[in-house]
C-alpha cells in the first residue's frame, strides 16, 4: 500500500467529540499516523504478522492503520472510556475484527501481565502539560516493558536529551527517525490560535 493509500485511508477515522484537557486528547493527524505507520512497516517490518499495542490509543488511528497494515493483531490501551467507544465505532467501520480494547490507567498498569507480550509498541504519548508533567516518561517506560523487541513513540524534540539519558539509564537504542510538525489543532477554549506547530521526534526504541 501506498502511503497515499494509507492516509486517505486514515482520514476516515473519526475522532474526539468533546476532548478532555486532562488527558491531553489531541488527535493524531491521519498525515502523522500514515508517515509513522509507513516508515514502521516498509522500512523495519515490524508491522505486519506481529502482534501490536497501541498505548493511549485515543480513537484508535495508529491501531486501525496497524491492521489495514496487516498487524497479526493489536491492543489499544487507553484511560478514557468515551474515546474507546468512538476507537469501537471506527473499528466496525472499517470493519476490523483482530484488535482488543483494553480500559486502564497506563501510569498505574500492572504490567507484569503484559511483560514483554508485545513484538511493537506504538504510541503517541501525552507530553506532559504542567498538570501532568513526566506523563510521556511513565509511558514510555510502560512501552518498554510491554515490548518484546521495539517501541515507536513522539516526543517532543525539546526532550530529546533527556530522553537519550533515560534510553542509556534503561539499556536500550534509541534512534530518532524523523522530525515532524505536529499541528496542534485548537481543541479547547483556552487556546488563542488556531494551531500550533510542535516540533516533534519520531523515536524507535529497541530492546537489545
């Protein structure tokens, strides 16, 4: 599949109807997720026949594009009820049977039941506003555990030495395959422009 194909794909997902600030629900652009989900597939083969949880998954875009990508099958994990109804809806549009929903709060998981369970680890973490800062650490490190071999995560490129002196702490490569735009789409009433452009690290992590 073309990454075309893919995006045009994506864009019929359905997204938030009423985002919550709290849990930093912004959607990830159909573009984003085809580009991630591209680059995971053709270039790393670390899609198709493998089993995939998507963390955070929101309305469940990187998931449902997982599958399209022929993913053996796929989890997402996400706090908010109402975005997995929607994530319900959009996976019986597209007509998907190989994914679970599972409801949980990612920062106090249990993941010994899910260690190491997960050949790939995709997620658009939370960044951490200053309610809920070091949230994309928390998720990061829930990634790693769950991963048998690697993690593909965002990041804001503002944290990347940071987040190359946790990836050395915790013993794995980390390698930034591209820098992207993320345009923030005004989403609440307290943002004054219509959109922010975040610049943004696609990061895989694997586990030597």
């Amino acid at each position: 599949m073309k990454l075309k194909e893919l995006e045009s794909c994506l864009q019929q997902v359905e997204t938030f109807e009423s985002p919550k600030v709290l849990f930093e629900q912004y959607p990830t652009s159909p573009h984003i997720a085809a580009c991630m989900l591209y680059t995971i597939h053709n270039t790393f083969d670390d899609i198709e026949g493998k089993l995939v949880a998507d963390l955070g998954c929101g309305c469940g875009v990187l998931s449902i594009g997982a599958t399209v990508l022929e993913a053996g099958f796929c989890v997402g994990f996400d706090i908010d009820n109402e975005a997995l109804e929607i994530f319900r809806r959009n996976a019986e549009e597209f007509d998907i049977s190989n994914l679970d929903l599972i409801q949980c709060d990612l920062c106090t998981l249990e993941v010994e039941a899910y260690s190491s369970k997960f050949d790939t680890v995709i997620m658009n973490p939370p960044f951490g506003t200053k309610h809920n800062q070091g949230i994309d650490m928390k998720f990061l490190k829930t990634a790693l555990m769950l991963a048998k071999n690697t993690v593909y995560s965002l990041h804001k490129t503002s944290t990347r030495e940071h987040i190359q002196k946790k990836a050395h702490d915790w013993g794995v490569k980390m390698e930034v395959i591209a820098e992207l735009r993320y345009d923030l789409p005004a989403s609440y009433k307290f943002h004054k422009k219509k959109s922010v452009d975040i610049q943004v690290d696609f990061i895989r992590f694997s586990k030597s």
